[in-house]
C-alpha cells in the first residue's frame, strides 16, 4: 500500500487526500489551523460571506427607481459583530465538513506542522510531523502518531507540500489587528470602519474596498498603477472603477504607500511623493508570499525560485521525485480551484493513474467586486500584442432586456474567437453573479465550440446569458462579411 503524507490542508491538500484515499493509499494529512486551511478560515471562504452580507446592503440601492418606497441606505444599519460572527461560523461550519468527508474517507487529520527530515536512500521520505499538543487531531487509520506534541517521523512513497500563502508584510505598515489589519484581521472588527484606507488595488483590496463601500463605510483605495486590478482586463476594470468613483469610493492611482502608522485615534498613510491620507483604519492587501521557508526544502535539496515559490512542472511534480506540489505556494496561479486539480493531479500521477497536466487556458476566474469580474481563456493583452490572433466582440449590457429591468447600467460580455474557424477561445464577463455566467464560455473553451455553434444555442429570454449567445451571434455576422 502506498504511504502518502500531505502538508497543508487547504483546497490542494485536502482534495488530494480525498482522491489518494479513494486509491486505496494510506494518507496522513497535516494541517495547523484546521481542515480547509487558509482558504476556509481565513482568506476564500470568509472573504466572500463578508462580501454576500455586502450584497444585501447593496439591494437597497435606488430602490425607488423600482417603486419600492424605502428609506433606502439611510434607513438601514449593519451590526459588524453579528456580520463577522456569521462569517466566522461558516468558516468553521466548512471546515468541520471537510474534515468530517476526510475522516469518513480514511484519511489520518493531524492537526499540527510538518517538514521534510533527512534525505534517505531509495524511494521513501522522511516527514517530521509536530503535533499540536492537545490538538483535534484525528486518527482514521493505524498509523502511528501522536496528541503529546512529541515530534515524530513518517516514512512515505509520496509527499505533497500544499502549505498555502501568507498575507506579505511592509516592514513601515505591519498590521497590529486594531487599526492596521490585513485581510484575516478584519472580521474582529466590533464597529465598521469610519473611514478604510485600502492599500493595494489588486483582486484582494478592491473586493474589500466594494464590501466596505457597500456597507456604507467611507473608502480611500491607494493603486500603485494607473487603474484597479492593474492585470485584469483593462476594459473590465475601468468599468469597475468607473462604478466605484460613481458610488463614492475616493482612488489615488499611482499612487504608492511609503508607511502606515496607528495614531491611537485612527491612521496615517505616508505615500511615496510625500502626501499623507488620514483614516480610521487601514486594511493592507500588498499580496501574499508563501508558506515555504520553514520546510527544509533547500536542506532536502527542493528546487525553490523567485519569492519563496516552489518549483513544480504540469503535473504538479518538483525536482525531487516523489515530491509534489500544490497551490498558492508553487505560484502558479492562486486561485482555490487551481490548487484543487494540481493535488489531485500530483495524486494520480504519483499513484500511477493516467492523468492530463495541468491546463490553465480553460481556467476561469472571478473578482467578486459589485459588479462582478469574470476572465477565461485568451486575454486583450494577448491578443494586442499579437501573441494569439483572434476576432473579438464587446457587447454591453444595457441593451440586455433583463438587464434593463434589474436596472443594470454597468456591464459587459466580450468574447474572442480564431479569425478563420470561429473557435471560441477567450471570454470575460461584467455583471452581478458573473461567476455564474462565465461558465458557459468556460464549456465552450473547453469542448471546442465555434462561436456558430454558440450562436445557435437557443437561451431564455429574458436573461442575461442571452447576451452572451448574441456576442457570438455578432461575431459570426462579422465572419460571414
């Protein structure tokens, strides 16, 4: 029976354990904080709760234009202890359900830290494996560890290392978890902010700059580029920005925070050219780096490059065999459902399954501001530059019927095509629940269609998705010119 150890409990470890359990190999998985990780506690799923209460707020919004009489958002209050309670309880409530599906799979829980021992001779690792002591651990097989806090070791065939990222600290505005906070510090906030300043406009600080924004509090966003989500779509995220500034967020593009200091009664922002930005909070969003340094990697001889990352190939394999990879830790692309196929992708591949490396063309993504950001496939950026020579439509939503109705104003579907066949090979979407509506684009992407094939797919009218039927609709009228 083959002996998989897995570091790190997140969407990458824990889906590779589900499959590795499912091929009858003996897993041991350990995780600090708790099954899900980062990305259940902390970071994916806590953010996009917040941002669902956010979305409530919003519904207020110009509800006269409606018929409905309402005070609107004057007349509506948000208790930050009951928000940030219920995004920490189901938080907790994901977890529990992942480790409730890994322990009914076989799966050894470990709760505590891991890393590489001595290099051995043959074909088996050495892990070391902290326990926390007392920790809920749990023991679905017979392995041979331990609740004392005593290290231990294990021998495995496999080993993947899905340690996750951390929020990236600036050594003039290290977070404090009162007024300067990074992203997991936020919901133990008891009030909302006065007044947030949000450094860094990439996917992280403007989905928190939308949700704060929404909920009434003042928000000064700092943008080190010329505009929001400097590389997403440039059309996508001017259009978000365009709504931001309409809904009163204040944007300082180019604009760089040289240091962030807690004044006891609020915050002061430093940046580069010398002016300040005074606020009641600060919420840091600079990035992430990742979880690597305290593995022993570089001492087991694991090939780890630029900022920390983890050198793995489409398979998810490193330089060392029988050491894989996963997730937000090997840089590849840090999305939750990217670290999910790299695990059970290092899975099937160590255990001898057949299995196809990993594909990011057909990886769609999202940016959950109001309105939504949804990418898939071949980028403007690619096609302006020549790399991919395509055909391309932009059709705005507010000839859409059922936009009209829900008082859309903002919003888009583009899509690209090859200039001689019509195949669909890129796409992106502005609209509320543009999570939802990218997937059809995601499909034909993946099975190949042509924008004829989606053209004639008949959808329901009213509805948004007509629109995007009607953009492949316009682009075949241009194929046939």
């Amino acid at each position: 029976m083959s002996r998989i150890v897995i570091i790190g409990g997140g969407p990458g470890g824990y889906e590779a354990a589900l499959v590795a359990a499912q091929l009858d190999a003996e897993v041991t998985l350990v995780e600090a904080d708790g099954p899900g990780g980062a990305c259940v506690l902390t970071d994916c799923v806590p953010s996009k709760t917040f941002i669902a209460s956010s979305e409530v707020m919003t519904g207020y919004r110009h509800n006269d234009r409606f018929g409905i009489r309402s005070a609107g958002l004057d007349g509506v209050t948000v208790d930050a202890v009951a928000v940030n309670n219920r995004v920490k309880k189901l938080a907790l409530a994901q977890s529990a359900d992942i480790q409730a599906k890994l322990v009914k799979a076989g799966v050894d829980v470990i709760h505590g830290r891991a890393l590489l021992g001595e290099d051995t001779l043959g074909h088996t690792h050495q892990v070391l494996v902290m326990p926390h002591q007392g920790g809920p651990s749990v023991r679905s097989g017979a392995g041979a560890g331990r609740s004392d806090g005593a290290m231990y070791s294990i021998e495995a065939d496999t080993v993947l290392l899905a340690t996750g990222a951390t929020p990236r600290v600036l050594p003039t505005a290290k977070p404090d978890g009162v007024r300067v906070l990074d992203w997991r510090q936020v919901y133990d906030l008891t009030e909302l902010p006065e007044h947030l300043i949000v450094i860094g406009s990439g996917v992280t600080g403007a989905e928190f700059a939308s949700a704060y924004l929404a909920m009434g509090t003042r928000v000064t966003l700092v943008s080190s580029r010329e505009r929001v989500m400097p590389h997403e779509d440039a059309d996508a995220a001017m259009a978000i920005e365009r709504v931001f500034r309409e809904r009163g967020m204040t944007i300082l593009n180019q604009s760089r925070a040289e240091s962030v200091v807690n004044t006891g009664e609020g915050v002061l922002v430093t940046l580069a050219d010398g002016r300040t930005v005074e606020g009641s909070h600060a919420l840091m969003a600079v990035g992430a780096i990742p979880n690597t340094a305290k593995l022993g990697l570089r001492e087991y001889g694991v090939d780890v490059g630029t900022g920390g990352y983890l050198t793995v190939d489409r398979v998810s394999r490193t330089n060392v065999p029988g050491i894989y990879g996963a997730g937000d830790c090997t840089g590849v692309l840090p999305l939750a459902s990217v670290a999910a196929m790299q695990g059970r992708i290092a899975i099937w591949h160590a255990m001898g399954e057949a299995v196809a490396p990993l594909r990011l063309r057909t990886v769609s993504a999202n940016v959950f501001t109001d309105p939504e950001l949804a990418t898939v496939g071949v980028t403007q950026n690619d096609v302006d530059a020549n790399r991919v020579p395509a055909r391309q439509v932009m059709l705005p939503l507010t000839g859409n019927a059922r936009a009209k109705m829900a008082d859309l104003h903002d919003g888009f579907v583009k899509l690209f095509c090859r200039p001689a066949t019509g195949q669909i090979v890129g796409g992106v979407v502005v609209a509320p629940k543009a999570s939802e509506l990218i997937l059809p684009i995601t499909m034909a992407i993946e099975n190949n269609l042509t924008v004829d094939q989606l053209a004639h797919t008949i959808t329901i009218y009213p509805s948004l998705s007509g629109s995007i039927a009607e953009a492949a609709r316009q682009l075949m009228q241009h194929e046939l010119q």
